[in-house]
C-alpha cells in the first residue's frame, strides 16, 4: 500500500425508530367513531374483520351472508364512519415507516457489503465475521418488515419490531476497528511520499556534493561549448551572407557574359559528329540569347523547324535538352537545388544507326551533370549500349545504377532486375512467352510472339523454307484439327483489328502452345525450345 490509500469504511447507523414510531405499531388502530356499529364492533373486537368484510364483499344492498337486500344508506353511511380520516391517516403512517425503514437499512448494508468486500485492510475471518453480522441484520430487516405489513393488514394489531443491540454493537465495534487501521495505513503512505521525496532530495544533494569537482568540469566545459557554439552559429551566418553575395556576384555576371555561343558551338559539334550537315543552328538575328535553326544550303525559310522530319526534330530538341541539363542555356536563372533528369525513350522516332550517340551523351553529358537521371525505355539496344558505359566494377555499378522492369497487364508491375539478367531481343520474345504463361501479360501479346520466334529462329538457323513446308503439311493434316486453329491463331493474331482483339482475350493459350513446342520437335529442335522455355525434356522429347 506505499503509493495508495485506502477508502475507509462507512460507519452503520440503524435506522432510529422514535417513540412515536413504536407507539404507532404498538398501538391497535381501532374505531374512534359514534357509528351504532361501534359498540358491537368492540364488543366483539372485530374491526379487522369487518374491514376486509368492508373491501371484499360489500357489493350494492344485498348482505353477504344472508343474501337479502338488508344493506341501506343507514347501514354504509355507519360502515363509513367506522373507517374515518383519522384512521387512514394512521394506516399511511404506518406505510410511511415501513418505506423509510426498508430503504435505509437495506441501503446501509448494501454499501457496507460492497465495501467489506473492496477492503485490502482486513483479513479474510475479519471479513466473513462482519459479513455473517449483516447478514443476521438482514434477516432480521426481512422479519421486521413481514411485521409491519401483517400491521398494515391488520391494524388491530400491536406490533413491537425486533432488534439485536449485540450484533449492531459488534459491527460498529469490528467497522470503527478496521478504519482505525485503515487511517495508520493512510497516514503511513502520506508519511511514506513524504519521506521518499525527502530521501531523493537528500540523496541528489549528497550526490551533487559527492561529484562537486565532476560538476565544476561539466560546466566549465558547457559554458565553453556555449562559446564555441556561438562562435560557429556567427560563422554560419558570416559563411551564408557570403553565398548570397556569391550568387548575387554570379548572376550579375552571368548577365554580362551571354553563354549562347557556346551552346550553339556545342549543339552544331554535336550535329556534325552524328552525320548532319544539312541544318545547323545559329543566333537569332533579333531575340538577344535565342538562336535559329538554319538550313545549310542558306535557303530562305521563315520556319525550318517544321520542315525537318520527326526523327530531326526529336534529335534538335534533344541536343538542345542536354545542353539545357548543363545549365548552358538560360543566364538569367541560377539553382543550387538538386537536380532531377527524367528521359522517355528518346530513340523512339530516331534511327537505330544514333542508339550509340544517343547513350554516349547520356552517359557523358547527362550522367556527369545532374544528381539523379531516371531513362524510360522500350529499345532493349539502346538498354544495353547505356549498360555497356557503366562502370564494370559491380560494387561501384550498384552503388550507382539501379535497373528495374515494367510489366503491364491489368495492372502494371514494378520489379528489380540485375545487369546479367538482361536480354537480346529474340531473349525477350521468349520472355514474353513466359510471361504470358505465367499470366504477367494479357493473352493478346502471344500470336505475334509466337510467329516472330519462327521467323527468328528458322531463318537464323537457315531453315526457313524446311519451316514453311512443315507448317503448310501439319495445317494440311485431316487428323490434327488443333493444328489448323493454331495457324490460323498466329497468323491473324499478327494483325491488329477489333475481332481479333476480342478473339485474343477469350483464348487459352495451353492448347497452342502445346503445337508451337510440336514445330520444334518435328524441325529437330525440340531441346532448343526445351531450354528457351525452361522446360525439362521427357522421354519423347530426348528420343526426336
């Protein structure tokens, strides 16, 4: 109990019943009235009965008993008078006690239970011992209210209620022990956080004293941090009016100094390394750091841009991008924030003859400038002309390369992939193949799929006449029905149209791509298939 305190427990007051009180239960109600019924009434002393007589069966003028009509005004008007104000009043009374009694002392004893119950001070005799006195209280409460109701029914009565002086002194006797107790405990956990509080305090003071030299030290050395400290946060300060001035100072000069001729020197270098000689870009004649593009046969044109083709024009604004990422192209803006580059696919209308050029720059012009680049591709040699200039170092490749691969079916997925993982483009269509057998792509992709890797395949192998007549003999096959619905599968699914679109997502692929692995078995290629589709040869397959 050091840290709690205990509620005391409440003392039991019995319910006073006055003199009055006892009087009115003591005392027989009886008629009071000049009724001619009350002489026989008393002489016969049966009030009670003529009163229940009164309420039960008295019914219009007919007497209960001898069943003639004998009951008149004169008989109810004496009946009435019998039973007055005065005698109701006393009943009510009566009434009244036994509510106020019944209530308080049940109360009472409710709430000493409870609290019996609730106590940590007291032992488990303690306990049951009280309990046992309210419950013989409680007996004797039941036993006194049948009393008062007997009264209450029979008023004639005389009632003297029960009591038991010995149990109700033991209780008061056992409860005024208990918060005797109750209180020593109390006082002891006040004394007890009193004290403790006074134990730290003394023992922090002692401790302080005790270590007085370390303490010194601490704080000779905190106000010397302090000094340091402020003498950094005025450097800081000194060191960031600086930079201001600074870029301030560069700004001012980056206006002086124009650096569009070097852009264009290094667009047109750039121009001339890849081939192109018949446009060129020069200042513009009018617009103060803006250029033109020029064709180089000096014919007139108000726009040439438009005039270039798209894979031109693509190529322009590229150049003119990477250029823009150096920070060459605009004097009037200077940011010293983190730069973020984000390229998408930036061959996809360029030849394939600029792939190398196109990752050169990347690499040596983008890579070297910005602190984070992000390239989208769709070209697996652009992918792998960009790879080929990482560094060899794996440790220094993943520290700052990271490679990852999309793969779009209902929903789009995202997943890590490694610099050895990556594939050719004949790779990929077998990828894809598996891909769409493991459900990562939609159905539609495996027609095309499939007849690119004949192509592919045969004619690298010079088999492609040997391939035609075996797929013209198998369509021509009476027996083999799933053959001819699998030529027909790959050759329309190489066209793009609305039927066959919808054709696409209604199919199983299991069943063709049981007859594309049959193309290879009966060209002889079947471990071919076997190893470029992961699957392990049976029996059937290593006896082709």
């Amino acid at each position: 109990h050091k840290n709690t305190t205990i509620q005391t427990i409440s003392p039991y007051n019995p319910y006073p019943i006055s003199f009055d009180d006892e009087n009115l239960l003591k005392t027989p109600v009886i008629d009071s009235s000049n009724s001619y019924l009350s002489e026989t009434i008393k002489k016969l002393q049966n009030l009670d009965w003529v009163k229940k007589g009164k309420e039960n069966y008295l019914v219009g003028d007919i007497c209960p008993f001898c069943q003639k009509e004998t009951i008149d005004d004169k008989f109810t008007e004496a009946l009435e008078q019998i039973f007055d104000e005065s005698y109701a009043q006393k009943i009510t009374s009566i009434k009244k006690l036994k509510y106020i009694y019944e209530l308080t002392t049940q109360e009472q004893l409710q709430l000493l239970k409870t609290q019996l119950n609730d106590c940590t001070a007291i032992s488990i005799e303690e306990r049951k011992t009280s309990l046992a006195h309210i419950s013989s209280l409680e007996k004797m409460l039941k036993s006194n209210i049948e009393l008062i109701n007997n009264k209450i029914q029979n008023p004639s009565l005389s009632v003297i209620l029960d009591k038991d002086k010995d149990i109700e002194e033991s209780l008061l006797k056992d409860i005024k022990q208990y918060n005797s107790r109750i209180n020593d405990l109390n006082e002891k956990v006040k004394q007890f956080n009193l004290t403790q509080d006074k134990i730290k305090n003394q023992f922090w003071g002692a401790l302080r004293n005790y270590r007085n030299t370390d303490f010194e030290v601490l704080e000779k050395i905190q106000v010397e941090n302090d000094i340091i400290i402020k003498s950094l946060e005025e450097s800081i300060d000194s060191i960031n009016k600086e930079i201001k001035h600074t870029d301030d100072e560069i700004k001012e000069l980056r206006n002086k100094t124009s650096n569009i001729d070097a852009t264009i020197s290094s667009i047109n270098s750039k121009l001339k390394n890849l081939g192109i000689t018949c446009f060129y870009i020069d200042k513009h004649p009018t617009i103060k750091n803006s250029f033109v593009i020029v064709r180089s046969d000096n014919t007139p044109s108000k726009n040439v841009y438009r005039s270039l083709s798209e894979g031109e024009k693509t190529l322009i604004t590229f150049l003119y991008f990477i250029e823009y990422c150096k920070g060459q192209t605009n004097t009037d803006e200077f940011d010293n924030r983190d730069s973020l580059i984000v390229i998408d696919d930036p061959i996809s209308s360029l030849s394939q003859n600029y792939i190398y050029d196109i990752a050169s720059m990347i690499h040596y012009d983008i890579f070297t400038s910005a602190n984070k680049v992000i390239i989208l591709t769709h070209n697996l040699y652009f992918f792998h002309e960009l790879i080929k200039l990482a560094p060899i170092s794996e440790r220094k490749f993943n520290s700052t390369y990271q490679l990852f691969r999309i793969t779009k079916n209902l929903h789009s997925s995202f997943s890590n992939i490694s610099r050895d993982s990556l594939q050719n483009e004949y790779q990929s269509l077998w990828q894809i193949l598996k891909d769409a057998r493991d459900g990562k792509i939609h159905n539609v992709v495996i027609p095309n799929t499939m007849r690119n890797i004949l192509e592919y395949y045969f004619a690298f192998v010079h088999k492609t006449n040997e391939l035609q007549d075996e797929l013209n003999k198998l369509a021509q096959n009476e027996s083999n029905s799933n053959f001819k619905a699998f030529y027909r599968y790959i050759n329309r699914g190489s066209h793009s149209d609305s039927i066959n679109i919808t054709d696409m997502g209604e199919i199983t692929p299991d069943i063709y791509i049981t007859q594309f692995k049959e193309i290879f078995r009966l060209m002889g290629d079947i471990s071919h298939f076997n190893k470029m589709y992961e699957e392990k040869k049976n029996i059937e397959d290593t006896t082709a």
